[in-house]
C-alpha cells in the first residue's frame, strides 16, 4: 500500500463554509502526494451520517481523520468516540459573512475561536482528540504527514527536508533584515 495510491486521511468538516479554512490541510497533503478522501459531516444535522462514517474510514483503512468545525465544534470528538483512528482536530473561528450588518464585529463568533478550541481539546478522559490552532488546518495536515512517516520512510525524509526549507527561508531573511535594516525590511515586506 503506498500513500499516493489510496486515501489514508479523511479530511472532514462540519459545514462547507468549513472549506475556505480546511482547504489548506489538503494543499499540504496534495503537496507530498498524499491521497485523501474529503466530505461533509455534521455532528449536529447528520448524526447518523457521522457514524456512517467512521465505520467507513474505518473499512477503506483510513490511518488519520482531520475534522474541522466551528462553533460548540463536536465533530471531532463526535467522530473519535465512533473510532479507533487518530483524529485531529481544526478549530474553526466562525466567520458570518451572511450576517445582514456586515460590521467587522457582526462577521465573527463572540469568543473568536476559543469556543472551537476549547471544546475541541477539552475532550472527557478516555476519548482524546489531537487539536491544532484555530484555523491552522495546514498544520494538522503537517501532523498527519508525521504520523504516516512512521510506516513511510520516504515521507520521513519529505518532512525533514520540509524542515531545512523552512530553516533555510529564515536564515535567509534574518540576513535580509540584518543588511536593510528593520525599518526598510518592514516596509518592504508589509507594503
């Protein structure tokens, strides 16, 4: 079985408005061709959907479920008491772009994400979900890629040359900012 052929993460969201945030998670994972299978399930209006589909990551051989949600955000945990899969969960910042205001305030959630994290991570003991930060679905694409590198070694040397790229792009602008100086280095990169 080979990463690239079959999906091995399921990349699941509560809503499609979910996607704008989701979106990154599969861009890592389509980078180090990783195969993954992506859908909408709502812990909320497709309960029994969501037990659907644990049985089914669980029948393809899926290694790693992402789920993002927003809001009280129970899809996470509501998918990893269905399963034995590791999930991670994305907290999502509920963004209303169909709020009839539209003031910048009207736009978001009251607690700005923390609802999300905090349901996400503060799982009941025996029931554990893996969170990353609201709205950092590419790093639980990251994570994901670590836990495939276990059985994978070619993906194991993707990340750590992933990791030298990402010294190397520092390295290169900490010299930048050391010979422009910080006042025309800001300006220049915050135009």
């Amino acid at each position: 079985m080979k990463y690239s052929e079959k999906p091995l993460v399921g990349i699941i969201m509560g809503s499609s408005s979910d996607s704008r945030i989701m979106q990154a998670a599969a861009e890592i994972l389509d980078e180090y061709k990783i195969k993954h299978e992506d859908q909408i399930v709502s812990a909320h209006r497709t309960p029994a959907r969501l037990e659907e589909y644990a049985k089914h990551a669980e029948k393809i051989g899926l290694k790693i479920i992402i789920a993002g949600a927003g809001g009280a955000a129970h899809l996470p945990g509501m998918i990893a008491s269905h399963t034995t899969i590791p999930v991670i969960g994305v907290p999502i910042l509920v963004y209303n772009d169909k709020h009839p205001k539209k003031t910048d305030t009207a736009k978001f959630s009251a607690f700005g994400g923390l609802d999300s994290l905090l349901s996400i991570t503060e799982m009941p003991s025996g029931s554990p979900v893996v969170a990353v930060g609201v709205n950092k679905a590419g790093n639980a694409g990251i994570y994901a890629m670590k836990i495939l590198a276990n059985e994978f070694t070619d993906l194991k040397k993707k990340l750590k040359q992933h990791k030298l790229d990402q010294h190397n792009s520092v390295m290169k602008e900490s010299d930048k900012l050391k010979t422009e100086g910080l006042s025309k280095f800001a300006k220049k990169k915050f135009k």
